[in-house]
C-alpha cells in the first residue's frame, strides 16, 4: 500500500482561489438569471408518469413502495415549508448548481485544469438546457445527480485530504442517494476501494467502511421490514423481481416456441401462462426497437395482457387494483426467481436479446420524457391524480403549446450529444492506457482519475444487465464522463 506521503501534495484551498471566487459569482447569478427567466415561460412543474408514484407516496407517507422511497421523503422534508411545486423544484436547481459548483471547483482545482477546459466544463454544467428542464421534473433524477456530484467530490477529497468528519459525510450522503434511486448499489464498491488505498490512519479506514456498511444494511433492513408489513413478502425491492422477470419475458419471445423444457412445479401456473400469451397474438416488442415500446423496456411490467399481469389477476382477483402497491408487492421474490431461472436456463439468448440491445441503448440512449411534447402537463383524473392536486394544491398545470414545442426543439440533440460524449470516453481510455497519459498526473490524482473511470465502467455493466437505458438515468455518468474526458484532453495537449 503506498505509504501516505505520497500524498503530501499541497492542495490549495477551493475557496480561498481568486479564479475559483469569480467562477462562483458567475455561477450564482447565472443560476438566479436562469432560473427566473425559466420559471416565468414553465411555471408548473413537469408532471410525468413516475412523478405520481413519488407523489403518492408522500401523501400517503409510505416507508417502502414501487420506487426507492428517498425521493418522496425529499418531497414531505419540503412539504414542511410549503407544498408550492415552484419551491420544490427550485429547492432541487439550488441543489443540482451547488453541487455542481463544489464538483467544478473540486476539478478545476485539484487537476488544475488550463483555462480553456475550465471554460467548457463551466459552460457544460452550468448553462446546459437539459439539466435546467431536468430540474423542473417532479422525479428523483436530479437529486440523485445533485447528490452524486457531491460524492464524487467527497471521494477525490476523502483521496488527496482526507479529514475525519469525512468518515461520516460520505457514508451519510452514500444512504440518501442510495435511498433515492438503487443504482448506486455499485457506490459501496467504490467506497470501500477509496478507503482502501487512501492514506488515512488503519483505523479510520475501517470506521469508512463500517459506517458506510452500517448505514446501507440499516436501511435495507428497514426497507424490508416495511415491505413485510405492506405485501406480508420481506424483501428489499419488489419492482426489481418484476423487472427481472420482464428482462426474461422480452428474451423468452423469441425462443418460447422452440424451448420445452419443464419448469418446477412452482413456476408451472406462470410459465404456462407464458406460453400461451406468446404461441397467441400478441403485441410485438423487443430491447432493439425501445422507441416502439410505450414503457421503454419494462412492457411486461405495466402491459395489461402481460404474463405477469394475468398472474396478478389469477391470485389478486380481476380488478385488482395495479397502481395499488399492496397488491403488486407480494409478487416481486416469486417473479425474480422466476426470470432468474428462465435467464439462467437460456444464457445465451439473454445476451443476444436483453444485454446486448441494453449495451446498444447505453450507447444511444432513448431521449423518453426527454423527447417529444408527451402528456407534461396533464393532470390525472384518477386518485393518483387527485393525490397530486390535494398535496400541491393545483387544479391544472397547462400552458401554451408552443412553449413545450420550444422545449422538444431545444432537448432534441442530446441523446446523439450523449452518444458523442460515450464515444469520446472510450477514445479517451484507450489513449489513457495506450500512451500511458496519466503517468503525468501524480500518484493521487491516478487514483482519483482512475476512481472516476471505474465508477462508469461499474455502471456501464449495471446497466445493460438490468435496463435498457434511457437519457435521464446517464445525467451523472455521463457528466463524469466528459470530465475525464476534458482532463485527458488537457493533460495531452500539455505533453504536446
């Protein structure tokens, strides 16, 4: 283990940095600027389909649901001031710009970055339209990517100056945006590896872990707990076995015809099911074509006729109510266990079918609510409705047509932006490996450096085992991203 004074490299103060001063002045009026300008032309937040499960879930103050519960807890911790939709999704701006502008300044000052890198990386974040719109979604994307940055930032920090409240701080932000979105279940890895190899005392190192152990199992405990009382099933995550089981159904298509084998007595009703709704009729879907699935890959969870949902009705009754998660909850082990055991029977097929059409949708994400006009501004007429009117006191949120064209327009490009951002990564690795460009940082920018490289490529096989992915779940990677890849950049035009 390299001994600390490797790392006894002198850091100057973020704060104290005259540059570091005039990009925050900048950077906090650009912020007020933008965000009044904004807010005058949409002054109603974006309301979509996910926002009403968030929604229902802070009304009802619910401890566990279909989505991870942090988000609807940040909705109530609002709520205590006023329930005004302006002030939460204002709340969430202010967030995502701090954290942006701890983020930048960490980069900025600790990779010391030449003006012209700092520049892009100022305007990318900042005065990028895609998380502006993103920030006035009633959904957890932008406190997860809010809150994300501050890790990062934290983990370069925990890495070349360590202090000992950061024990605390990192494990205490790793448990809210682990309770936010389930994707950070690839976090922890990274943690453990940073305490591992930072210079801290051996002690301390094992009190970062702990706590950050602590933390996550006490709250997956209590997640599951509260899973019990709702569907009388204990476990962690009922949306992830449905998922599970929708990732089988879109392989198990293609080879149902050809596949007789015989399943276990306890998946026979379900599988015979599955047989019958593909040997008949069906609507057509599959992960290569996500822009014809109304779900963008998850159509067996929310289809009708699905499979899934005709067990639901087999053992919840016929109008069982589906947007009522007591009556989803209880099917989430039996479901998993069950496209586990369909993946792992036709290993092969789920490559050709699931991963390989998710790597392809890693690459050029699904723009989703992010792309054409879709229904932003209309108000359900159910009791999810109702719940949303009731808890932020609105009866519409309608406003002109054109503007929500403008808005299309403007969030056009990004999913081919992304694309781009992916491709230059990729150039940016094999030119990291192959000319071997990060031997001119210091030993404890590598490992920063190589920290945020291993947090993407953790989340790249994520992803596409678990997801199709669409634009809003990449807001954090793919700033990460185009972070290495300015920094490569700049380090190479330097040694040239």
């Amino acid at each position: 283990m390299p001994s600390p004074s490797i790392f006894s490299i002198s850091y100057p103060n973020i704060y104290h940095s005259h540059s570091n001063q005039i990009y925050t002045c900048i950077a906090l009026l650009a912020a007020i600027f933008i965000w009044i300008i904004f807010k005058i032309i949409y002054p109603y937040p974006f309301i979509t389909i996910d926002s009403y499960y968030y929604i229902a879930a802070a009304y009802q103050n619910a401890s566990a649901g279909s989505w991870p519960i942090g988000y609807s807890k940040f909705i109530q911790l609002v709520g205590l001031i006023s329930q005004a939709p302006t002030l939460l999704v204002t709340i969430q701006f202010i967030i995502l710009y701090f954290s942006f502008l701890v983020f930048f300044l960490t980069i900025r000052t600790c990779f010391r970055l030449p003006q012209w890198s700092c520049l892009i990386l100022f305007i990318f974040l900042f005065f990028n339209p895609l998380f502006i719109y993103a920030s006035n979604h009633i959904m957890s994307d932008i406190l997860f990517t809010g809150l994300s940055m501050l890790w990062f930032s934290q983990l370069i920090w925990i890495i070349l100056n360590p202090k000992p409240y950061m024990l605390f701080t990192q494990a205490l932000l790793l448990l809210i945006i682990f309770t936010i979105r389930y994707t950070a279940l690839i976090y922890p890895i990274i943690s453990v590896l940073v305490f591992i190899f930072n210079p801290q005392p051996r002690w301390q190192k094992l009190i970062g872990i702990a706590l950050t152990a602590l933390f996550l199992l006490a709250f997956i405990q209590f997640t599951r707990i509260k899973m019990e009382e709702i569907g009388g099933v204990r476990q962690f995550s009922s949306a992830s076995g449905w998922k599970q089981a929708s990732n089988a159904l879109y392989m198990y298509e293609h080879i149902a015809n050809e596949d007789h084998d015989i399943v276990p007595q306890k998946f026979q009703v379900l599988h015979q099911l599955t047989k019958t709704y593909f040997k008949n009729t069906h609507f057509h879907v599959d992960l290569y074509h996500i822009d014809q699935d109304f779900t963008t890959g998850s159509y067996y969870v929310a289809a009708y006729e699905s499979p899934l949902m005709q067990y639901l009705r087999i053992k919840k009754g016929q109008n069982a109510d589906v947007f009522d998660f007591k009556n989803i909850a209880p099917f989430g082990p039996y479901f998993n266990d069950y496209g586990n055991y369909l993946i792992l029977h036709h290993p092969f097929a789920f490559v050709e079918h699931v991963v390989l059409p998710d790597f392809m949708a890693y690459l050029f994400p699904f723009a989703e609510i992010y792309g054409a006009p879709n229904d932003l501004y209309g108000l359900w007429s159910n009791y999810m409705g109702d719940m949303a009117k009731s808890w932020f006191g609105i009866t519409n949120v309608t406003i002109p047509v054109n503007f929500i064209q403008i808005r299309a327009a403007i969030l056009k490009p990004w999913p081919i932006l992304f694309t781009i951002i992916h491709i230059l990564f990729i150039l940016s690795l094999f030119v990291l490996f192959t000319f071997n460009i990060y031997k001119s940082l210091s030993l404890p920018l590598q490992y920063c450096l190589l920290t945020l490289v291993l947090i993407c490529i953790l989340n790249f096989f994520f992803t596409i085992l678990s997801a199709a992915s669409v634009l809003r779940f990449q807001f954090s990677v793919v700033i990460l991203e185009f972070v290495i890849t300015i920094i490569l950049s700049s380090k190479l035009t330097k040694t040239n």
